[in-house]
C-alpha cells in the first residue's frame, strides 16, 4: 500500500521546471573575451582542435561560437567525467552527435591515474591530421593540438591525464573544482614525446549568451558556472526536478527521506537536520527578541549539489 502510494505521489511531480521568469544567464568575464581573441589568433600555429565538454550534457551548452574555430582545423570532442554520466545509451549519443557533423568522439575519466580512452588520443589525432592538408605547418616535425571548451570541464585535467599516459610526468595545470581556474591564456605543454606532441590550454569561454535558460540552468548544475550567479537554491531545486524526472532517488535512502519528494523546501529542511546544518537568528515576538535554531537551508542546498557532481546520487544524463 505504502508504495503504491509513494507511485501515485511521483506521478504528481512537476514534469516541467518554473524558471521564474529568469533571463538567461550573461557570464563573460574579461579574460573570456581575451582567450577567445588569442585562441583566433593562434589557429594557424594548431593541427587539431580537442574540444572538451560534460558528458553529462553532450549536447546542451557546447560554445556555438567555436564553430568557426572547428570548422577551419581538424577536430576531437571529448566527453569528459563519464564516470558521472549515464552512457548506457551511447549510441544515441553518438549518432545524434554525427548527425551536426560530430564524428570523432571520445570518452573519458580525465582524473583516473589509467585511462584506456586517454591513451586512443595521440593515436587517433595523428589519423585525422594525416588525411588533412597541414598547410604552413608540413615542415614542422612536431604538431600542436589546442584544447578548448567552456569552464570546467576538465581541460586541465585532461593535459594532466595525458602527461601521465605519454610522458610518466605529474601534473602540469591546476585543476579545481570550481569554473574560472584557468585563466592565463594559452600555454603551451609538452604531452607526447613519439611524435613529440604539444596542447595549448586555454581558459573556458562562455558564448556572450548562453542559448536558453535550461542550458544555463544545467550547465550551473554541472559546475561550469559560478554557484553564486545562479543560487545554490534555484541549482538544488533543479537538481531535485531532474533526478525525479530521471527516477533517480538515492537521494531519499541518503538523507533519510521517507520518502522521494517534490518539495526542495523539504527535502533542504531533511539534509539539514541529518547533517547538523542549522543557524540561529533572532525573532521578534510581542515579549521581545527570542534566539531561535533553524535549518542552514544555504548550508544544505551546497551539500546537495557538492553530493551531486561528486557522484553520490548516482550517474545522470541531462540531455
């Protein structure tokens, strides 16, 4: 009785989130707009483009602007943090990809110490260099790859992925959790030593306007944005809507729900109080001011998603 009715509750779930009426999300900070400009520029010193991406998204807020970088060079999508995706369907993936003329396609665990993927890298960019025309580059008995992607996404995780497998070398690029970690623009590092192979990393870049608020809402779920420019509240309550939406609900055994809910306000209050997340504030009553304890919604909203992208609620895919 008890699960039919929590299956007659789920059915109740919103099937479409209320963006509030919210405007898609404007990020392109100063140092975007010079990495852009610089990586334009550099094109003509680069063999191959590796474009790097969630795979949690692979489809939905891969920067339109590059397009006219891709088209000009040859080109490598990676799709990156497969261990937080749900690929059970990669054949959709791929094919959907092929047909906007995505064809070659890895994915990959940029941060495991053996990537089998990682290693199909030089390989495969040297087979697509050979069957294009390197134009001022023929003499040249090295090659030059230029990674790009929005913010983190792993770009430098990658580079350091790659030192590991060819190289037997540690880490060249800071890697952070947060977008906006790499913000000198395009350095250059040794990755390959047979044939000597280098990759110019570069900083994420944001198209000056991101295509829809649900992209802009799923790219802040995946980390690519800044928290604060979102709100850990409205990001929670996605997140919420999506792993509902998915029938995800491990959620629900780790924060010791009775049940799956639709409710954030809820679900924040059940996470506080298992966690021990709560504040004191004052309130005003007619006998005078009183220190009350409540829940640290802020502090249990941040939980929630950490939890999340670190892959405790199990693997997702968003598109």
């Amino acid at each position: 009785m008890k699960l039919y009715q929590t299956l007659r509750n789920i059915d109740k779930f919103r099937t479409v989130f209320d963006f509030g009426g919210r405007e898609v999300a404007h990020w392109f900070p100063g140092h975007m707009a010079k990495g852009l400009k610089q990586m334009r520029a550099s094109l003509k010193s680069v063999d191959c483009i590796i474009e790097i991406h969630d795979a949690r998204i692979p489809f939905s807020g891969r920067n339109p602007v590059f397009q006219d970088t891709l088209n000009v060079k040859p080109h490598l999508l990676i799709l990156n943090k497969m261990d937080l995706a749900d690929v059970s369907n990669k054949q959709r993936i791929l094919k959907k990809l092929e047909q906007s003329g995505v064809r070659n396609v890895i994915f990959a665990d940029c941060l495991r110490q053996r990537n089998d993927n990682i290693k199909k890298l030089v390989p495969m960019v040297m087979e697509i260099i050979e069957g294009k025309p390197r134009f001022n580059r023929e003499e040249n008995t090295n090659y030059c790859m230029m990674v790009i992607g929005v913010p983190n996404v792993g770009k430098s995780s990658l580079i350091n992925s790659l030192r590991r497998t060819n190289l037997k070398k540690g880490r060249a690029s800071r890697v952070g959790g947060e977008p906006g970690i790499t913000k000198a623009v395009l350095t250059k590092i040794q990755v390959c030593e047979r044939p000597i192979m280098y990759l110019l990393d570069t900083p994420g870049v944001f198209p000056p306007k991101i295509e829809s608020v649900e992209t802009g809402m799923k790219l802040a779920l995946c980390g690519t944005i800044l928290d604060h420019l979102v709100g850990e509240d409205v990001i929670a309550d996605y997140l919420l809507y999506s792993l509902n939406r998915l029938g995800k609900f491990s959620y629900v055994e780790r924060y010791n729900l009775q049940e799956p809910s639709d409710d954030i306000q809820h679900v924040l209050k059940r996470i506080a109080v298992k966690l021990g997340k709560t504040q004191r504030v004052k309130a005003i009553t007619g006998v005078g001011n009183i220190t009350i304890t409540i829940p640290n919604y802020t502090a249990a909203a941040y939980d929630f998603i950490r939890t999340f992208r670190k892959g405790e609620l199990g693997q997702v895919m968003l598109d």
